[in-house]
C-alpha cells in the first residue's frame, strides 16, 4: 500500500564492471512515455504550490521524498507536475540515491515518475550519473532511459545510450555503445 503525503514549505567496482560490460538485464521495464506533458491552457491544475515536498511511503518503509519549488496538480488524470526537483530514493537496505531535475511529472495513482531536463543521479558516495529523461517505476523500484547517459566519479567517465538501474541493488547498467576511461592514481 502507497501513501502520498504533502508538506509545504568496494561494491563500486562490481557496479562499474556491470556498466562497463553492458547489455545485462536487470528485468523487463515497463514501458512509461518519456517526455513530460504539459496539460494545455484550457485545464487549469486543480491546485498549484510553491516550495512543495511530496513523500511516497510504502508499508515496507521504502519510498521517496521529492522537494519541489513548484508542483501543478490534475486530480482527474492522477498526474502531478513538478518543476525545479530534488528528490531521494529511500530504501531501508541501501544508501539514499538523490537525483536533481528540471522538471517532470507524477502518476500519483502508481507513484511513477519521469523527471527531465539538466537529470543528475548520485549513488554510492561519489557517482553521479547525467542524462536527459530518466523514469522511475515505482512497483519494480527500477530507474531506466533510454537517452544517451554519462557516468563520472573522481577516477572513471563511462558514456553510453540507455540505462537500467535496480535502486535496491544499486546496480545500473548502460545498454549500447558504451566507452569508459579510467584515471590511474
């Protein structure tokens, strides 16, 4: 069970190796649309907030928190779309994944997001992950574009097209034309 609150105002080498190699499957996405709609003019938002924070429960304690300097919400399509974001990846199991975007939006029937514009994701204390688009669903706690995606930390740059991420594993995978240079200290 979901629940939806609003509030105003060492494994790191095993996970490069993955990325590196690409082409694993982590399991089968669901397909979510990447682009984020605007509803038009003439369907005004059934309420607007600034400076919002939106959080994701569920029953086993996992979740999200999502900060926001503006979020529309449309009651009748479940869809909520947010602007300037910051939100966190919660797991009981796993380190926070925090992950910045201009703006997205939210089915907040299912909890899956797509964010874009300017994305970066920071896992394990160092990696920062970029790209376009990312979407999340929120059933299956997977991460996945299918956008072209720079991987960096202070020692490795990895570039690809696509990525799936398991947020519980903390494994992501880049999918095609994958190139990596590491730095030797």
């Amino acid at each position: 069970m979901r629940r939806y609150g609003l509030i105003e105002g060492s494994s790191a080498i095993a996970v490069l190796m993955l990325v590196v190699v690409g082409g694993v499957s982590l399991i089968e996405r669901p397909r979510v649309v990447q682009s984020v709609t605007q509803p038009s003019a003439a369907e005004p938002p059934d309420m607007r907030v600034q400076n919002v924070r939106l959080i994701e429960q569920m029953e086993e304690g996992d979740g999200w928190e999502l900060l926001a300097h503006d979020a529309e919400f449309h009651d009748a399509k479940h869809l909520v779309i947010v602007h300037q974001i910051r939100a966190q990846l919660l797991s009981q199991t796993t380190p926070p994944v925090q992950v910045a975007a201009d703006h997205g939006h939210i089915d907040s029937a299912t909890g899956n997001m797509t964010v874009q514009g300017n994305v970066q994701l920071q896992y394990l204390g160092g990696y920062t992950i970029e790209t376009a688009v990312l979407s999340w669903h929120a059933a299956s706690r997977l991460l996945w574009t299918d956008a072209a995606v720079n991987i960096h930390s202070a020692f490795v740059h990895i570039a690809g097209i696509g990525l799936q991420g398991n947020v519980e594993q903390q494994r992501f995978v880049l999918q095609d034309n994958v190139h990596a240079a590491f730095q030797l200290r």
